[in-house]
C-alpha cells in the first residue's frame, strides 16, 4: 500500500448556477502510491460527491484532467501523492482549473474555445500531395523523422499553453503552433505558404517570448521550446 500521508487539498470551487467561486479545504489520509485523481475520487465518495472535476483515460494520453497544482499546470492522472510532496516540499496544495478556457464548474473548463486556438493553426494537411504509385513513398530521412515523431505526441493538455509568458488572447499557443510546425516535416504537405502565413502572422511565433516554459511543464517531455525557435529560425522555408 505504500506509505500514508495527511494531505490538505484547497480546491477552487466555481458554481455557474449561483455565479459563486470559492475555495474549499479537504483533509484527506491516503497512500503514497495514489494519483491525484484517485485522491479526488476518494473525496467524491467519502466527503463531497458535488466537487467536479474531468478525467478520462488516466494514462496521461488525452489531457483531459490538467489542472493547476501550487501554480504549475500538470496531469493529475500522472501525479502521484509521494511524488507531489517531493517535488512542491509540502502536504498542502492548491488546485485550480486552467486559466486558458473559462470555467465551466470547479475544475472543470470549456476547452473547446481552447481548441479553436488550435484550429486557426490549421493542424491537418492543407494540401496533401498526390497518392503516390505502389512501390514509392512519401520519403522522410531518418534524422526528421525522429523529430516528426516527437512533436506528434503532443496531447493538446494545454499545459504548455497555461504556462506561457505571452497571453492566449494575442497568441495562438505553444501547442496550437506546433500543431502547425509538425506539418512542415511532413512531405505529403504541399501548401507551405499558407502555414506559413499562420506561424508567422499576427497570432504567430512572434508573440512568443522564448521562456522555455513550455519546455519545463510538458507532460510528454516534449522540447517544445526547440520546435519553435526552429520556426522562428525559418528552418522550415527551405523544406
């Protein structure tokens, strides 16, 4: 079972029906071992059945429980109980919905208006090339295509995007951008212009002020930092 710690939750609370936020304080002992989202689960069933929260997966593959913890945005399905004590020095945290999307109730956010950030940056092929003839293929070189694989593991968790320096209302994002930045290793993509248009326009990498935070929260260890100064080298125009 692992080691036993007292905990303390203080959890934004938001109420769309009354308009009412608030934060609440939970005690909780549990094992070392638990994620963060069984200690909610345990809440709900031993304490307050109307705290809302979102989870889906919990193997940190779809995002959907991000939350902020003592200010840094993580997946909570990823976040075990000894681990958090560890890394924040402390039995007390403070968890709060992402910033980037409004509060829909407790921790729980429209993500959907998030999205549409993601969607301006076009992340799909505009103009894929022709299907080619059986025996030939699309060729990618080695070097390229491990960095291809890379950025595609990005999860749209919007961590990245939560710990950003520039604001989300003139920035399309870190993740929303490297939607786009992963389609210029692809070489089905023939429209480079119009992505370009998107990368380097007013929503584009030119808002970003290169802080590496992005870097620093990524679930997924993904060096989005690096993906982004490449764009913002222009290594991309010449591919």
């Amino acid at each position: 079972m692992g080691k036993l710690y007292s905990i303390k939750l203080n959890i934004h609370r938001y109420d769309p029906e009354s308009k009412r936020s608030w934060v609440q304080e939970y005690s909780v002992e549990v094992s070392g071992i638990l994620r963060f989202t069984d200690v909610l689960r345990k809440i709900n069933q031993e304490q307050d059945p109307s705290l809302a929260w979102m989870s889906s997966c919990e193997h940190a593959q779809c995002g959907s429980c991000s939350v902020v913890v003592n200010g840094k945005p993580l997946l909570m399905c990823e976040l075990l109980v000894q681990n958090a004590v560890r890394q924040f020095k402390t039995t007390s945290f403070t968890l709060e919905p992402l910033h980037v999307a409004p509060v829909l109730r407790d921790l729980i956010v429209d993500l959907s208006q998030a999205y549409e950030r993601v969607h301006k940056a076009k992340p799909y092929l505009i103009k894929p090339a022709d299907p080619l003839t059986e025996g030939e293929e699309h060729r990618i070189s080695p070097r390229l295509m491990e960095q291809y694989v890379e950025a595609t593991r990005c999860i749209n968790c919007f961590c990245c995007a939560e710990a950003c320096m520039s604001s989300h209302r003139h920035f399309l994002g870190p993740n929303a951008v490297m939607a786009s930045i992963v389609r210029l290793f692809d070489p089905r993509e023939e429209e480079k212009e119009e992505r370009f248009n998107v990368l380097y326009g007013e929503e584009g990498i030119a808002r970003c002020h290169s802080s590496q935070a992005c870097t620093f929260v990524c679930p997924k260890e993904i060096d989005v930092a690096h993906f982004i100064a490449l764009a913002k080298e222009c290594a991309f125009t010449s591919r």
